[in-house]
C-alpha cells in the first residue's frame, strides 16, 4: 500500500554541503564534522557522506555505536569518538580504526589491553580540561601523558591528537576563551616536553571557527553551524547573518480541520481558550515525535502562507493550532513546523520572517535550536534532497 507520511523531516543535502564549504573557509585549518547525535537530528550516514563530500577530513562521533555504524555503512573517512565508557567494546573500535578520546588513565588502561589483545595499536585523542569542568584529564593530566608516552613505546598506541572543548566559544570577546585557550595550549607544552609529537590539536567548535581565527589549530570541528543553525542567536546572530543556509524541513499532516466557537477550552487541563470563533487544526505529531510539550504560542506551523500558532499543551502524538475564521485549509494538507514549502513542495531552506523556525521554536520553549533538532524522533521519517 502507497501512503503519504504522517510527518516528515527534509534534509536538504546540498544546503549542508555548502555550509561546510562557507565554514571551511573561515578557518586555514581542515574540518571535523560533527554527526553525532542522529547527526543533530538529520541523519547520520547520509549527512557523514555529505559532510565528506564537501571536504572535511574527519567526522566526529559521541558514541561508539554512533561509529560503528558508519563503519557499517562503508564510510571510511576518519572518526574520532569521544564519549567511550569504559565498558565499550574498545576491541571493536580498535578493529574499525576508530579514534578514541582519553579523559582519564583508567579509559587509557582499557584501551592499552585491547589493543595488546588484538595486537593492533590503537588511535588515541587524549582530551585535556581547559575550564569547561566536564570532560578530560584535569589534576592527572601530566601522570596521563606520561602513561600514553610509555604505552605509545611499547607499541599499544599512537597519539594522534590532543583536544579540549570550549565553554563560551558562542559569546565572542568573552575572556573565558582566552583562558580555555592558553590552558590548552600550556597543556599541549606538557605533551611536547614528554617526548609526544601528535599530529593534530583541536579545541574550536563551530562558534569558536567562526569567530577565534587563533583557536582554530589543526582542526576545528564542525557541530551545529554545519547544520545552517546558529550557535548563538543572541550573541552571535541567526543564519541568514552567519551565512548558513538552514538544513532541515519539519512538516506533519493537519489530521483535522474544524471550526470552533468562542470560549471553547482546547487540550488537556484545557489550558488555552479561543478568544473568538475560528477553525483549529489539529497536527498530527507530538512530543513523542519530539514537539516540546512545554512549546508556548510563539511557535506554530505554516499552512499554507499563514503562521499558525499553537493554542493549548501539546499532546503525545498531536497539537492544536489556530488556524483563523477564514482559513481554508483542509485534512490532509501539509503543516510545516521548520521551515516552508519551496518549489515543488519539498522542502529546502527558508527565512526567518516567512515561516518558524528551530529558532522560534527554542524561543517558544525556553532552550536552544540544538534540541530543538536533535530530539526529532524516529518516527519522523527522513527524506533526503541532494
């Protein structure tokens, strides 16, 4: 049976393609693209593929699964995953050649006796923490690169790189960067003096590459400016300022269309009232698909040309919107949360000021854009423009 999809994500391929290529070229430094995540919600092999594609030379994971599955795909591009208990199965990395991150010794002790298991020395990234207080080696950095110098000796394995993340990379000036930065970089001096010669150092994030040309090192890595979203709107401004081309397309299908009266209380705790008579639409994907249920009447839908607003709580599996008294949309018709209808009705990049937005969104649930499209869940289904 042929059926149209209840809800949809579109993920315009070449829109990511040209923000790596616009990232890239702020930065003298090659790129890490960051698909961690579902890549942020748009789809992990087919966005890894892209991002290769448009020139960078790494991909960067949190997971190991996450990584696994690229290998499983055939992507043979580098990866480095950094968010590796030390239950994972580090053989299977190893095997994969998959480079690890490093935050402490116990994780260096994992990894040193898989890689002498398999007899295969081991790709490493030992992370540092400059300020941010969450991952890597802080009081234990020096005993840490002492122990990867002699595990490097005997052969176990290589250390390919030296890493750390910012905190405030997305408010520019701040002098919180400049600490985190000279932290890294004395942090990289304790490497050279023990006899380590690791041939690439990263610390920039997508704000950081768009705004701290001295940060940049060997690699910056690639996250949610990759994705045409800003890492700041507030401090750094939105896409159209940054020039990212926003990737993603949301639209579910209105399941109801109907007229209402004044005074009528809409969802659970009947939270909302209708001011006047109008007709609503009932969208057919809720917070089990990922819609906030804490979303306010900022955020909406477009149907048609109109910005239709959200009126009472979202629902597992719907919302309702106003749609206004003379609206004529009907069953069926397409709802589009991110984004609008270009061209032949399927998808593709948009502003601001003619649609909403995973900006609006964040703003209508008190987070940020990251969530917002990371969250989408599974049974969203992805369609993929090249």
């Amino acid at each position: 049976m042929n059926t149209e999809n209840r809800a949809e994500a579109i993920v315009d391929l070449s829109a990511i393609e040209k923000n790596v290529k616009h990232l890239m070229a702020h930065s003298s430094a090659p790129a890490l693209a960051v698909v961690k995540a579902n890549a942020y919600g748009h789809g992990l092999v087919a966005v890894a593929r892209t991002a290769v594609k448009a020139g960078a030379s790494w991909l960067g994971v949190a997971l190991l699964e996450e990584a696994l599955t690229l290998r499983a795909a055939r992507v043979t591009a580098p990866i480095l995953a950094w968010l590796t208990p030390i239950s994972d199965d580090f053989v299977a990395a190893i095997k994969n050649n998959i480079d690890l991150a490093i935050p402490s010794i116990e994780h260096l002790k994992h990894v040193i006796v898989a890689a002498q298991k398999l007899q295969i020395t081991a790709h490493v990234h030992l992370e540092v923490d400059t300020g941010m207080t969450r991952g890597g080696a802080l009081y234990e950095w020096d005993e840490l690169v002492s122990e990867a110098k002699r595990a490097e000796l005997s052969g176990a394995i290589k250390v390919v790189g030296v890493w750390s993340h910012f905190a405030r990379a997305d408010e520019p000036g701040h002098e919180f960067n400049d600490l985190q930065r000279t932290n890294f970089e004395k942090a990289f001096e304790v490497v050279k003096q023990a006899g380590l010669n690791p041939e690439i150092r990263h610390l920039s994030n997508s704000a950081a590459a768009l705004n701290d040309a001295k940060a940049n090192f060997d690699l910056v890595r690639l996250g949610i400016a990759m994705y045409g979203l800003s890492p700041d709107v507030k401090t750094m401004g939105d896409s159209k300022k940054l020039g990212l081309i926003p990737a993603l397309t949301l639209r579910a299908k209105l399941h109801l269309v109907k007229e209402v009266p004044a005074g009528s209380k809409v969802g659970y705790g009947g939270t909302a009232e209708i001011k006047t008579d109008t007709k609503i639409g009932v969208v057919a994907m809720g917070y089990a698909d990922g819609v906030p249920r804490n979303a306010d009447n900022s955020a909406g839908v477009l149907v048609g040309n109109k910005m239709s607003p959200i009126i009472g709580r979202v629902s597992m599996d719907q919302f309702v919107v106003d749609l206004g008294k003379e609206s004529q949309a009907r069953a069926g018709d397409w709802a589009y949360l991110i984004g609008s209808v270009i061209g032949s009705d399927k998808g593709g990049s948009y502003t601001s000021d003619t649609c909403y937005t995973a900006d609006s969104w964040a703003g209508a649930c008190g987070t940020i854009n990251y969530e917002i499209v990371t969250r989408i869940g599974p049974r969203v289904k992805r369609i993929y423009l090249d």
